[in-house]
C-alpha cells in the first residue's frame, strides 16, 4: 500500500534532518540550494528545495540512492552533512555528474573538504 501523504509530510516536518546536500552555481542569477533527508521513526523523506518530496523509504541510503540530487555530484556541490553515515560511507554513495571535466571535485562533507574523483 503506497504511503500518504500525511505521513510523508509527518516525516518532514516533524522528523530530524539526517543528511543534506548544499549547491551553489556560483551565478548571478541565483543557481543554489539545499535538498534534505529527513528521519521518523524509522522510515525517511526527502525534501527538494523546489518543495517537491518523495518517500518514505526505510533506509538513509535506499533514500539517497533513489534521489539523483542526493548523490549525483559535481562542481557546484559545495557541502554535505550527515547525522548518520560517517565520510567514507557518504563518499561511497557518490558518483559525478556525466561530463564533470574536473579531474577532482572539492566537498566539504561531516566538515571535512575531501577530494572526490570525477574520472
């Protein structure tokens, strides 16, 4: 049975931000923003920053790997946090945008600037 709506917005709004993933174009003309997992219970949420959402899944990593925003990443990542995976594991779920021609991609991640490979 396909989850309410009800309860995926319980997920948001009343549930913990468990990972977050930061970009910025670094354009005049804005080009920035926040897509964000949150946690209930047990069950996940994501909210797109254009307010748009999807779930629940049952897992931070089923959430993150069915949400392209969440690990695809490229020059304008900048950050990403994560209550619940630890870097290697974030790291781990990430895969560069399809034409990235940046050898290395710079993300701050659990506070730390790591290195990502785009090739």
């Amino acid at each position: 049975m396909p989850p309410s709506t009800v309860e995926l917005e319980a997920i948001i709004e009343d549930g913990q931000c468990v990972y977050s993933l930061s970009w910025d174009t670094d354009s005049p003309f804005g080009g920035s923003g926040c897509e964000r997992v949150y946690a209930l219970n047990g069950a996940y949420a994501v909210a797109f920053d254009v307010g748009e959402r999807s779930g629940p899944y049952s897992t931070l990593c089923d959430a993150i790997s069915a949400t392209e925003q969440l690990y695809l990443v490229g020059p304008a990542t900048k950050e990403i946090e994560s209550k619940e995976l630890n870097i290697d594991e974030i790291i781990s779920l990430l895969k560069p945008f399809e034409g990235v021609e940046e050898p290395e991609l710079k993300i701050r991640i659990n506070g730390v600037v790591r290195t990502i490979q785009s090739s």
